[in-house]
C-alpha cells in the first residue's frame, strides 16, 4: 500500500538562518537605538541557544520578541519585505544534498506532498529554483496549517484513490502546524527539531532532517 509523506517547506526542506536575522534587521529599524540593540541581542540569543527559545519557528519567534516594540501589522510588512528580499538573493537559504537523497530515496514508496503556509508567490519561484517538482506531486501553498491540515491530506488520499486508513507521514519544524495535526488524526509526525524545543508527543523528533532521514526513509520502505 502506497504512503503519504507531507513535508514541510521553510526550515525542513529550505533551510538558512539568515532570513531570520534580515528581518530582525528590518524591524529594528523602526525601533530607536536602545531598543534596537536590545531586541537584535535577543533575536541573536535564541537562534544561538543562550536563551530557551521564545516560539515554534524562526517566524514565530521573531514575531513573538517584536510584540514589545512594534504592532502585529509592522511586523507582517517586515515579514514580506524578507520574502521578497528571499527570493532575490540566493544565499539567505538553501536545500541541503542530504533532502535531496532521501526525496528520491522514498518517492518510489510514497506519495510525496509539499505544504507552507506562504503565499504562492513566495513558494512557486523557490519550488522551480530547486525542481522540486520534480520530487513532489503535490505542492501545497496557502496550506493553513494546521486548522487545514487534515483537509488537504484527506483531498490527497481521495485524489490518489488510496484507503482513508493509509498511512500518512508529517515531517515539519512548527510542531503546532506539522506534527500535531497529524498526532491527532491519528498518523505519524517526525519532528524537526533544530531549536531545541521541550520534548512533545511525536512519532520520532530530532535537531535536524539528516537525523532523521534514516528512519524516514525505513517508515516510507515499510
């Protein structure tokens, strides 16, 4: 019986901490100078581990940190002057050679799908830039996770005419978006890790993607 594998997209299969530290940037210059140093410094901290980290993502800690200092709608234009920046500079991300081995170590074994919550705009010309369709069938925008998590799988399964009892893999770093989701439907969840959050109810969790890759690749070979 074929599989489902849903990945996520910023920080499991584009990875780079540097878009983290642009946007701090950007936000920082709203801030005058005191505060400016104060946040860039804690920024800093938690993407270093000195401090426990304040969030689920690298997004969801800067906009956490930046509540103290500038309105929620400052911080969605600071966010999309990143993606913007993202997708003109090469070097703020990449894709590690160890994602690509095991995408085309488990396509023969499952059907693979690709979810962000970004917009298409911010998604499409980074998908192209890797060929990752040319690994993924599905790739997913827009998903709204984890509220639309279990719909999108459901309307793959339908698609793929595979049973509803099919086995489904989510791999992610948001725990809240990727990996719980899919505990609560009752699938597996391996767990990207990489801030070293506290532990939380998943099949499988460690700091990176490589760590995991063995086991994934087992899960999907199964």
């Amino acid at each position: 019986m074929r599989k489902i594998v849903v990945f996520d997209f910023d920080g499991t299969v584009i990875l780079g901490d540097q878009p983290y530290y642009r946007c701090a940037e950007i936000i920082s210059k709203q801030l005058n100078s005191s505060d400016a140093d104060a946040f860039l410094l804690k920024v800093k901290a938690a993407l270093t581990h000195s401090i426990p980290f304040p969030g689920e993502d690298g997004w969801n800690l800067l906009s956490n940190l930046s509540r103290e200092y500038i309105s929620s709608d400052a911080f969605r234009i600071a966010f999309h002057e990143t993606r913007k920046e993202m997708l003109e500079n090469d070097g703020m991300t990449y894709m590690p050679d160890s994602v690509k081995l095991l995408l085309k170590r488990i396509k023969p074994y499952a059907v693979l799908a690709l979810a962000s919550n970004s917009p298409p705009p911010y998604v499409e010309p980074v998908v192209r830039k890797y060929s990752l369709d040319s690994y993924f069938s599905y790739v997913r925008p827009s998903a709204q996770k984890p509220a639309g998590f279990h719909q999108m799988v459901m309307q793959i399964i339908n698609q793929e005419k595979l049973p509803e009892n099919c086995r489904v893999l989510s791999i992610g770093d948001h725990y809240i978006n990727d990996i719980l989701p899919a505990v609560e439907s009752g699938w597996d969840g391996a767990f990207v890790n990489p801030f070293r959050l506290d532990p939380r109810k998943s099949t499988i969790s460690a700091e990176n993607i490589e760590s995991l890759s063995d086991w994934i690749t087992d899960w999907a070979q199964m």
